[in-house]
C-alpha cells in the first residue's frame, strides 16, 4: 500500500529536526507495511495559517487524488495544524473519502486495518487537538508580552508612520525634511483650511508625494505625532512632531466645527476672515451670476461702495507678488534680520524685567510677614507690579508675532500666488493680516510689513484700468504704498497726500546700491 509523508518544519527547526522527522516517518512506514510514494514538506506557522494556504499541503492533497493514495503520514499532530477545528475538519474529509491519517509520536491511526474509524483516536485527537491549540495560543502571548515590552522600551517600530524613520535601535527618529510638511498640516488646519485646500496646497508647493484626503486626516488624527504612541491598550512616549496643545486644538476644530472634511463651496473666498469695511463691519462676499454680480459689500450696507471682487482679488496678489519679489533683495532681508535681531533684544530686556519684578514681589512678601510694611502698601506694591507685569506680557507677545511674521517673509519660498482660490486661500495664512476697504483705496496689512494701499477702480474707471492693464500685457505699472515704516524708500509727497491728493507710487522692483549711494529700478521701467 502506498502512503504519502507530510512534515512541517517550523522557522525555529533547524534541518537536522527535518532530517530526523523523515526518517522516524520513513521507519514507521516500514513497521506499518507502507511504501512512501512521495514526502511533503514546508517551513511555515501552522497556527498562523490555515491548511488551505499551504503551498504543499495542498500539493499533498492534489496528489493522493490523483493516485488513489489512501495512507497519509505525520510525526504528530499539531504538524497538520495548531488550530482544533482545521484538524477536526481535515480528519472527518479524510474518513469520508476513506484515507487513514497515521500519527507516529502517538502510535495511532485515524482507521483500523479494515477502513472503521478508531473510536480511541477520534476522543484524543479532540484532546489532542485542544492542547496543540492552547500551546499555539501560549506561544502567541509571549510573542506578544515581548512586543509589548519592546513597544514600551520605544521599539518594535515598523517605520511605516510619514515623519518618522527607524533608528539604528529600532526605534522611531523624527524624519527632519517629513516633519515639516507635518507641522505644516497641523498649522493650515488650525488657521481654518480645510482638507482638500491642505491637500492642493501640499501637492501645488511640496513634490514629495501625491497627497491625497485620506492620508492627511489620518495624520491629524494620530496622537503619533504629539509623542503618544497607542500600542494595544498602552499609551508609550516618543518624539513628538507637534505638541499636544496643537494636536488638541486641532482634534477640537476637526470634532466641533465639522469643517475639516466639508464640503468646498462653488465659490471659495480667499479673504474670509481677512477682510473688513472702514466702518469695522466684515465685507461679504455676494456672487450673483444670473445678474453679472461678482463683489464685495459692507455687511451693515454703509455708505462704503461695493467693489469688483476679481479685481480685488487680482490686486492683492499683485501686492503680495511684489512683496515676496522684494523680500528676496538682500538690502531688504537684511533689514528684516536687524529688526528680528532688534526685537530678541527687546524681548531679553523683557526677560529680565520680569525675573527681577518677581523677586520684588517675593520680597515685598517676606516684608509684609515680618511686619516691615502692612496690607495697604503690599496690596500697593502688588497692583504695580501685576500691572508692569501685564504691559511686559502684551509687548512680548506682540514682539513674537511680529518676529515669527518678519521670519515668514524670509522663510517665504512663494514669488507667485496661486490662481486656485483654494490654494491661494492657504497661502495667505502667512502672509496676510487684514484688509481694510475704504471709498478709494483698500488697504492691505501685510505680517511684518507696511501697509499697502490700493487704488479702487469702480464703474468706467474700472473698464479704463482693465483697458490699460490689457495694453501693457497684464502688468499693473503702479501701487501706491503707504510710506510708514516702509524697509525701503517709496517717493510719495506726504503733503499732496494730507491735502487730500493721492498720487500714484511707483512700484519699485529692485534697490541697488554702489559706493553708498542707493538707486532703483523701477517695475515700469
């Protein structure tokens, strides 16, 4: 009679445990009066797999069909499966089909001589079966206790996480070039952008990889990048990408205002929040294309004229342009660095202003329990010193903003603004403060910068200025500025100004200087 051996080598024998299974299996046969046709084997888990995903288990299976072979071979029985109903199954297929699966560790054969099932083997494969499967379930839990202690120990890192690569120890390093498109996810959702304005802007300034919507709200939503790894049920500390403050705001906007994943309006304004009328009321924005209208209007309809919402747009872009055009001038860049250099020195004055106030609070405490002075002249004392204290705080805050705006401005890598309302929405976090429209001019408020003033056309004007602008190929030749605080000289006469005259600036494109003398090229020239 013709029998078959099966062997399953596990990833922990080695090949003298293989060798020394096929020939125990080989000498069994030989006690039974069996002829081996054929020997299967394979390296495999057979707890983590089933037997249907066994290469040449299923091999096996082909070949007894096709050679009427009724005699299979197995050193014992967790090498079918570790699983209890895998082998319960596999064992009743074979009765059924009238092949006997011969045990040889146990001595036992699933049928007797004349093809009956052995009632003895049927209960101990259950029995054995059972404890195959408990041994297998044991293993898996001390493979997981050893992850588990490894995770906590800040390994067991599969480096499968953007921001993050896998240290020389295994465990997880701060990815410096990923990390800073992180923060800047977390800093556009904060500012309000939603996640398919966050994905455009990545894709239109970052050629690192194609983004796409799910991949960014999985990322805000992970607490990976505040430093708390979740591992089962165990929160485990690593190098945070962006504080946990941030990492909670920004889950609060994203639970609250449900504005993360919402849907895009038809018609996206990128000044929303941004722009204001004279009279301090918000400008809103109405689209009326059934009756040609495209503006910005007062919400408390004051006297303040409407204006053409496209030509608005299109003019602060310009603004911005030529801002970023000018902030690439090292003349420039380098009074940007002596104003942040003059500012951190402000801020280290302030530093010690308020270590030296609160020491003088700490002693005018230990006066009043000596009894050198009484509650009147502490309490005194204490409301000039909370009062400094307050001054101090509200300049230093105003110091930082001012600070990080002006390192914008040389961080700033973008020359053109986008023509995608979404993107150029994003773009104007940075770099934008408010703009203020008033009869004539709207003003902008650039971080960091001067305020620029832009003449507003309306009605004929607006048809003459298109005119021109279609003349001289797009190029708007004037903007005027206004002159205070300005890095760089404006030529405008301040008194035909205060006489109420406002005369055109010409936009300057380029400060060159040689043998001290400064000239300039001029954007019309």
């Amino acid at each position: 009679m013709k029998a078959v051996i099966y062997a399953r080598v596990s990833s922990t024998d080695d090949s003298q445990s293989f060798d020394r299974q096929i020939d125990d299996l080989k000498r069994w046969a030989q006690y039974l009066k069996l002829d081996i046709s054929a020997i299967f084997a394979e390296k495999i888990s057979g707890f983590r797999k089933g037997l249907d995903e066994r290469i040449e288990f299923n091999k096996m299976l082909d070949y007894i069909q096709d050679n009427n072979i009724k005699h299979i071979m197995v050193s014992e029985l967790s090498r079918l499966s570790r699983r209890y109903i895998d082998i319960v199954n596999f064992i009743d297929d074979c009765t059924k089909k009238g092949i006997a699966i011969h045990i040889q560790k146990e001595g036992l054969s699933t049928l007797n001589e004349n093809g009956v099932e052995n009632p003895t083997v049927q209960m101990m494969t259950g029995m054995l079966s059972s404890m195959a499967q408990q041994e297998s379930i044991s293993l898996s839990h001390r493979i997981k206790s050893g992850k588990q202690f490894a995770a906590s120990q800040g390994g067991c890192f599969s480096a499968k996480i953007y921001g993050y690569d896998k240290g020389s120890d295994g465990k997880p390093v701060i990815n410096e070039g990923e990390s800073i498109l992180v923060k800047k996810m977390f800093e556009l959702l904060l500012n309000g952008v939603g996640v398919r304005t966050i994905v455009n802007y990545l894709n239109e300034n970052y050629e690192t990889k194609e983004w796409k919507t799910g991949s960014v709200h999985s990322i805000v939503r992970n607490s990976f990048y505040c430093g708390k790894r979740k591992y089962n049920d165990s929160i485990i500390k690593v190098p945070a990408i962006v504080d946990e403050e941030t990492f909670n705001a920004a889950q609060k906007f994203i639970d609250e205002r449900k504005r993360f994943a919402g849907r895009i309006g038809v018609h996206v304004n990128p000044f929303a929040s941004f722009i204001k009328c004279k009279c301090g009321a918000t400008m809103n924005q109405i689209i009326i294309k059934s009756n040609n209208i495209n503006i910005y209007r007062c919400s408390k309809k004051c006297d303040t004229k409407s204006v053409n919402r496209p030509f608005l747009i299109q003019e602060v872009r310009n603004v911005l342009e030529s801002n970023a055009s000018l902030s690439k001038d090292e003349l420039v860049r380098s009074d940007l660095k002596q104003k942040i250099d003059t500012n951190n020195a402000n801020l280290t004055t302030h530093l010690k202003r308020k270590r030296a106030l609160k020491i003088m609070s700490e002693k005018n405490y230990e006066r009043l329990l000596s009894s050198k002075i009484d509650d009147v002249k502490y309490d005194a004392f204490e409301r000039k010193f909370e009062y400094e204290l307050s001054q101090i705080e509200i300049d230093m805050k105003d110091l930082y903003e001012t600070n990080r705006a002006l390192q914008n401005s040389l961080d700033n890598e973008i020359i053109h603004y986008s023509d995608n309302h979404d993107i150029f929405k994003s773009q104007l976090l940075k770099i934008l403060e408010w703009i203020e429209i008033g009869d004539d001019f709207a003003v902008v408020k650039i971080k960091g910068w001067a305020k620029a003033m832009i003449p507003i056309y309306r009605g004929h004007q607006l048809f003459a200025y298109k005119k021109s602008l279609k003349e001289n190929n797009g190029q708007n030749k004037y903007t005027t500025l206004d002159w205070d605080n300005l890095p760089f000289e404006d030529h405008a006469d301040t008194e035909e100004l205060n006489e109420g005259v406002y005369p055109k600036v010409r936009r300057i494109k380029k400060i060159i200087r040689e043998n001290g003398v400064k000239t300039y090229q001029y954007w019309d020239e």
